[in-house]
C-alpha cells in the first residue's frame, strides 16, 4: 500500500459538545427514513453512553473529513456517504436519546437539576481551565465550552466536560481537584436536563416504546456508518500507525473509566482496535494471526467485536 502523504497524527481528538436540541432534531428529520429503514437483525445492544459517544465522534470529524481526499483516492468504492453524512447520524443519535430521556422526566425536575448542573458546570470547567493551561487538556476545546451561555449550553456543556475528563482521566486524575464521581455526574444531568428543558417548551414526547426503537436504530446507524469510516482510515494510515487516534473506538474510551448512567454494559473485548487492513500493498498479519478484510460493498456491517444483535428495548 503507497505511504499516505499526510503527516502523522499525534495529538487526539478532543470530544466536542453536541448541537443545540433544535439542529440535532433537524438532524433526526433528515436521518430518519435511514433509522426507519434498518431491520431488526442490524440493531446493536446499547453498551456504552451514547453522549459521550456522540461527542467524541463529533471530536474526530475534522479530521476525518480531511483524510476524505486521501481515501477517495486509495479506496474509490468506499461508501462516501458515510463520512459526509456521519455528522448528522451523530445528532440524529444525540436527539433520538433526548427523546428517550424524556418519556421518563417531568418539567418539575429543571429546578433541581438546575440548582445541580449551574455549579457543577462552573467547577469543572475552571478544572479544565486549569488543566488546559498545563498542556493537560485541549484549550481550544476548553475555551469553546467557556462560550457557552444559557441553560442549553449547561447541558451540553456538562455532557463535554464529562466527555473531556474522561478521555484523558488516567493522566489527569491526580492532578485535578475533580473527581471521578463528578465527571459522572456531568454525563448524567446533562442529558437529564435537555430533556426537561424539552418537556417545558414542547411538552412530553413520543411514548417510551417508540421512543426506544428510534434511539436503538440511530444508535446501530452512527456504529454502523462509524465503524466502516475506521476501517478507512486503519486502511489508509497503517503504515503511520496513527488510526487510532484519527478514529478511535466510541467503546473503549482511550481514557478513564468514568461514564453516564445510560445503558453502561461490558465492552466488546477487542472493540478497540479497527480490523487490520488488506488489500495491494498491505503489510502482512503478525505471526500467529489471520487477516481481516474490509468488507467489501455499501450497507451497514457488524462493528468490531461480539456486539450481539437485539430487537429494540424499552430502555
């Protein structure tokens, strides 16, 4: 396989917060014939957090985007579509688990939750401040988070600084006053309270059973189109050795073990690493292992790992 003439990738990725509910629910209108469209046999258990999920993957679409070029030109069947719709399949996912959320919240839990998520917002950011100005954190991603303003922005904030943390919480944890358990907690009530703030401008969404199947589904569509994307770029980046920093896994976050309340299961043991790639010029398979293919042809395949296929659940 020719060299990849882009420089290789040292820094990771940091997590990004998701679009307001207005643009992420435009992102679900558009997505939606796809999340309709998947049988049963394609929905994935939910084992993981899904914002932290959406915000990392929002994270590594940048750079992403610009390998587009790169992968075109060494994989002209790759299903393009993928990459250039993956920013909507990641809302449409954030919006379809707001959605979720708020068939079991009520508009008389936004006091609360704001008198929790105002001042835990507000510590943890001057944490990441601190962190960031050591070289610990990314600043840009800091300072992005510090401009925002509102209640909608407290959530969506909380659910980035929680995804932030926890990216880089084995080389942080000593040496921040946060603590595990609040870096938790901003993954948990930052969802919670989109969807109370929800409730009280649109009143309660659809039922819980609808509800379920439509985050189930665009879920399996952002893993699906996810995972094709990071066989790409193992392809195209072997020989840098880069690929799982440009893309790395959404299930086994390459930081701490914090992590939301929802649907946390025990990850897929080898869901880390992309599948080795294949194909004119790729180098051998280590002694002892067995080539494995990118799959060939357009339509959503299995993500790495024993992810196991489920009917829709009721959350």
């Amino acid at each position: 396989m020719a060299k990849s003439s882009t420089p290789v990738t040292k820094k990771k990725p940091a997590p990004r917060k998701p679009a307001a509910p207005p643009q992420a629910a435009a992102a679900f209108d558009r997505a939606l014939p796809e999340i309709e469209a998947l049988s049963p046999d394609q929905l994935i258990a939910i084992k993981l957090d899904i914002p932290r999920a959406v915000a990392q993957v929002l994270g590594v679409l940048p750079g992403l985007l610009a390998l587009r070029p790169a992968i075109a030109e060494a994989l002209p069947k790759h299903e393009f579509a993928l990459l250039d719709r993956l920013e909507t399949y990641a809302l449409a996912a954030w919006y379809a688990h707001l959605l979720w959320l708020s068939t079991g919240a009520a508009e008389s839990e936004l006091k609360p939750l704001l008198a929790e998520a105002v001042p835990l917002r507000e510590n943890l950011l001057g944490d990441a401040e601190a962190l960031a100005r050591r070289g610990l954190l990314d600043a840009d991603a800091v300072a992005e988070i510090r401009a925002g303003q509102g209640h909608i922005d407290t959530a969506n904030d909380l659910v980035a600084l929680s995804a932030l943390f926890g990216g880089s919480w084995p080389e942080i944890s000593r040496k921040t006053a946060a603590t595990e358990a609040e870096v938790k907690r901003a993954g948990e009530i930052g969802p919670q309270l989109l969807a109370a703030l929800g409730i009280r401008e649109h009143g309660k969404g659809p039922g819980p059973t609808e509800a379920a199947d439509h985050r189930a589904r665009a879920f399996a569509l952002l893993v699906h189109a996810y995972d094709q994307i990071r066989r790409a770029v193992a392809y195209l980046r072997w020989n840098e050795g880069d690929a799982a920093t440009i893309a790395p896994s959404i299930y086994k976050s390459r930081g701490g073990r914090a992590t939301g309340a929802s649907d946390v299961a025990p990850e897929p043991d080898d869901a880390e690493d992309a599948p080795a790639p294949t194909g004119p010029g790729a180098p051998p398979p280590a002694a002892g292992t067995a080539p494995v293919a990118v799959p060939p042809g357009p339509g959503p395949q299995a993500p790495p790992g024993p992810v196991s296929a489920v009917a829709p659940a009721s959350g």
